[in-house]
C-alpha cells in the first residue's frame, strides 16, 4: 500500500499537461500586457476584420462563415449596449412584487438621485477579446474548402442589414425608454448636489 507521504508516479500526460500549462500561463501574460493599450487593441480587432473582409472578396466564397461571424459581432455589439441591469426586468419584477401584497418601493426622485455609473452586461474587454477571437476563427475556418457552402451571398447581406436595422431599433428605443446613455463621452459625473 501506498502511503500519503509519497510522491505520486509519474504519467505519461504528465509532460503535456505541463506544456499546456505553461502556454496557458504565457497567453494570459500577453493578455495582461495588452490590457491597457484599448486604441491599439482595436485597431489590431479592426485589422483582423479587413484581413478577413479582403479574403472574403477576393476568394469570392466563405459567405456562410462571413454571415455568421457577422451575426456574433452584432450579438456581441448588443450585449455590449445593454446595461447589466436591465431597467424593464427590474420595472416587471417590482410589478409582480406589488402584485403578490408585496410593499410598493418608492423611486428616487431627481433631487436625491444618486450617480450610478452605466454598467454593462458585457465589458470592453470581453468584447474586444470575444471580437478577436471570433474573427480569428473566422479566418481559419476561410482556409478550409469545407466552410465554403455556396449561396446566393445578397440575400444573406440583406437580410443581415435588416436584421441590423431592427435589433438597433430596438436597442435604442429602450435606451430613450429608460434614460441611459451606454457611452460617456464628454459627459461629466456629477457627485453630490454641487451644481456649477
């Protein structure tokens, strides 16, 4: 029997669960170099996206693979958008508390309203991390014959485009609903009631 004091022997995945350590330990490094330059960042993301822009035209194929990576980026545009609190699902579940015989919460008024930054349910960094990676397997996949499904490629744009227009038009929609500004530039926090 073995006791718990000895080492355990060594298996022959051993070696490769090391390496893959160590890759994994360096590619978080070079993630965490990069973290602070966010300008550089996307114009590496937008790079990418013109490398694989260009491929796509000049091949003339792999419109499957350029619909779909389009429709994760406008998931992700979405998710980016919207706040990590959604306002409306907050507004349903004090209706249905109030419904239930549950005490009415009273709002806050603009005079002791609070500064609450805008928060969002998916952060730059994951967007811009989800973006790169998505075009870089979108990229990979251009150089497999496998991916190449022929279609007729307008009417993926089209729809696409419509897809894009209604998703926006909902997005903002609730954004004028519900008062928030996903962006702050050239906006000033305001911190107490000093007004200037």
């Amino acid at each position: 029997m073995m006791s718990s004091s000895e080492p355990a022997t060594d298996t022959p995945f051993q070696p490769i669960s090391a390496q893959y350590t160590k890759l994994q330990r360096q590619y978080q490094q070079l993630l965490d170099k990069v973290t602070p330059f966010v300008m550089y960042r996307w114009l590496a993301m937008c790079g990418l996206l013109a490398i694989f822009m260009i491929r796509i035209i000049l091949a003339q194929g792999w419109y499957i693979v350029c619909y779909a990576h389009a429709i994760y980026l406008l998931n992700l545009l979405l998710a980016f958008l919207q706040p990590k609190f959604d306002p409306s699902l907050q507004e349903d579940l004090m209706a249905d508390e109030i419904e239930e015989g549950g005490e009415e919460m009273s709002l806050p008024s603009q005079r002791d309203d609070e500064f609450r930054p805008f928060v969002r349910r998916l952060p730059e960094w994951q967007f811009w991390l989800s973006s790169t990676r998505a075009t870089l397997v979108a990229i990979l996949c251009t150089l497999s014959e496998a991916f190449d499904v022929p279609v007729y490629w307008p009417i993926l744009v089209m729809y696409f485009f419509v897809l894009f227009a209604l998703t926006m038009r909902r997005q903002i929609q609730h954004m004028i609903k519900y008062k928030y500004v996903p962006f702050d530039i050239g906006r000033k926090a305001r911190y107490g009631n000093a007004r200037h």
